[in-house]
C-alpha cells in the first residue's frame, strides 16, 4: 500500500506539472539610445527579467529549440538595423561647406595630411611613367590608404564637434581607438585591391603581345587596339573603385567612432549606397571631380583638396546617424 499510495502521489504531481502553463518569452525591441559618450545601448532589463523567469530551473538540454531562437531575437539591436537619416541633394554640398570650416580650424593638421595625399600622388606618377601596368593596381593601393589617412582627420572633426581644440597627435593615433577592427577592414580592402591588380594584369596580357608605349602622340591612342583596352581598363577599375566606394564611405568613420565591427560597418555603408543610391553617387562624382582637379597643378592641389574631403567625409557620416544619436554624441562629456 504504501509503494502504491507513493506512486499515485508521484502520478498526481507529474500530472499537474504536465498541464501548469509555461512562460513565454516574449522579444523586447531595443531602440538606439545612447550612453553618456555616444555608444548604442539598448534597455534589456524587462528581456532579461522575462529570460529569467522562463529559463530558471530549466538546463539547456531541456530547452528547445523555440526557446532558443526567442532568445537571440531577444538581444540588443545591431548597427544593421540601425535606421539611416533620409539625405537630400543639397546635403553632399553642405558636407564640403563643414569639411573647409574644419580645415580652416586645423589647417596646420589639414596641410600634414594634404603632403601626405601629394606624395602618394607623385609616387602614382613615377610609377606610371616607368611600370604603367602597375599604375591601376597602385590607383587602388591609393583609395586603400587615403581612408586611413583620412582617420586623423575624422578624429579632429570629431573633437571640434564636441568642443575639443585640434590636437596633432591625437590624430596621429586615432587608429589606435578600435585597431583590431580597422586592421580587419584593412585586410579587406587589401584583398580588393589585389584583385583589382590581378584584374588589371588581364586586361594589360589579353591587350597587347608585348608592353604598350603611352609616350607617343596622342593619334597613336585613337587606333582600335588603344580604345579597346583603355575602354576595358576603366570599366574594370570602375567596378571595384565603386566596390570600395560602396563598402568604406561611411564605415571608417563609423569604427572609429562607434566602435563597431568591420563586417557591420561595410555593410552599413553598403546600405546607405543602394538605399539612397542617387545622393551617393552625386557625392562620388563630387569627390572624383575635385581630386581630377587637384590633380592638375602636380598634384598640388590635394594639399588643400584632400584633407577638406577628409573632413568631409565626416559629416557625410554623421548625416546619416539617427537624430538622437547626434543630438547625444554633440552633447556628450569631451573624450580624453
């Protein structure tokens, strides 16, 4: 009897466990709020008191597989669903309105960086006249190091954004603020490039039997053979300079000043080209056309032109955060 009356108790409490309702766990979106410097936090204490109450007393090999996707639908949002400002035409222009006052407020720093942009511009130079087949591989190498140039000039705009005087060394080292993102972002870059000058290397073997001399009149060009390979030529260093284009407008920026990952960030920038592909491509063809000017004079023009678009480049970034991300970052505490 007693064996018996043991096992219909344990009947009758197996029975009310098996009918007591469970606890749902229910997704709480998170809202891009903003900590007191301007990082994303998301408000997670009613998801996690939820998590609690659902997954107490319960091991994860007892969990399935409902629970588990609630529960990653339950963590904070990503850059990726972060919700990009609506840009209008005049916005490109008033980018370049801010990139000269900031110059202007740091032109010591925005003259380091503009010598630095004429270097790179004559080594590109040299580099055409004694290994033209080199000279497109070499074009990438140069948008591939021009945004990391560009870090320290981000990093000023950034501090007179917030109030900060222009500090030369601080822009010297913005890199080390999220190195190993950028460093990844870097290697990305570092791939396109070489598959550009890969690209380029086709183009030059399947153009010519042997190498072409670009020193001669300019009627030599207009043969069928020239056309042909300088028509080639721009559209294949067309698709990948619109490629990094598309990646890094706004994700270097974006690392450096929310410390996001490299993948998000070039995603993010991927967004923003072919949601509001009309402006981005008016403030490509406006930085192209003002580097094809700086150009002219040897180069000399990028002393000026560079660090301007550096700067720039900034405030196309910050257009494109959300209003209370702005609002927020402008009046958070200065970063030391």
């Amino acid at each position: 009897m007693g064996s018996v009356g043991r096992l219909s108790h344990h009947v009758l409490v197996s029975r009310r466990r098996g009918t007591r309702r469970r606890s749902v766990l229910k997704r709480h979106h998170g809202h891009w709020a903003v900590s007191s410097y301007g990082h994303q936090r998301d408000d997670r204490d009613a998801t996690q008191a939820t998590a609690s109450d659902t997954l107490v007393d319960r091991s994860p090999a007892a969990r399935s597989d409902s629970d588990l996707v609630t529960a990653e639908g339950s963590r904070a949002p990503s850059v990726l669903d972060m919700p990009l400002a609506t840009l209008s035409w005049s916005d490109p222009w008033r980018w370049l309105q801010r990139g000269w006052s900031d110059f202007l407020h740091a032109p010591a720093i925005g003259l380091f960086y503009g010598a630095c942009f004429v270097l790179m511009g004559w080594a590109l130079l040299a580099v055409f006249e004694f290994a033209p087949q080199y000279t497109l591989a070499l074009s990438a190498g140069f948008l591939l190091m021009g945004p990391f140039l560009c870090l320290g000039l981000y990093q000023v705009s950034r501090g007179l954004e917030r109030g900060e005087p222009p500090d030369f060394w601080r822009s010297l080292t913005a890199w080390r603020i999220s190195s190993a993102q950028l460093a990844i972002f870097a290697a990305i870059l570092l791939v396109l490039e070489m598959l550009w000058g890969r690209a380029a290397m086709i183009v030059f073997a399947i153009s010519f039997t042997g190498m072409p001399d670009f020193t001669g009149p300019l009627s030599s060009f207009l043969t069928e053979e020239y056309l042909t390979f300088f028509v080639t030529y721009t559209l294949v260093g067309g698709i990948f300079a619109a490629l990094i284009y598309a990646i890094s407008v706004i994700s270097m920026p974006m690392i450096l000043d929310r410390g996001v990952d490299a993948i998000s960030a070039g995603l993010a920038s991927l967004r923003l080209v072919s949601t509001q592909t009309g402006v981005m491509l008016l403030w490509a063809a406006l930085i192209s056309g003002l580097i094809l000017l700086a150009l002219l004079p040897g180069f000399l023009g990028l002393l000026v032109v560079g660090p301007v678009l550096g700067h720039a480049s900034w405030h196309a970034y910050r257009a494109v955060m959300p209003a209370e991300v702005r609002r927020a970052d402008v009046s958070s505490p200065p970063s030391t």
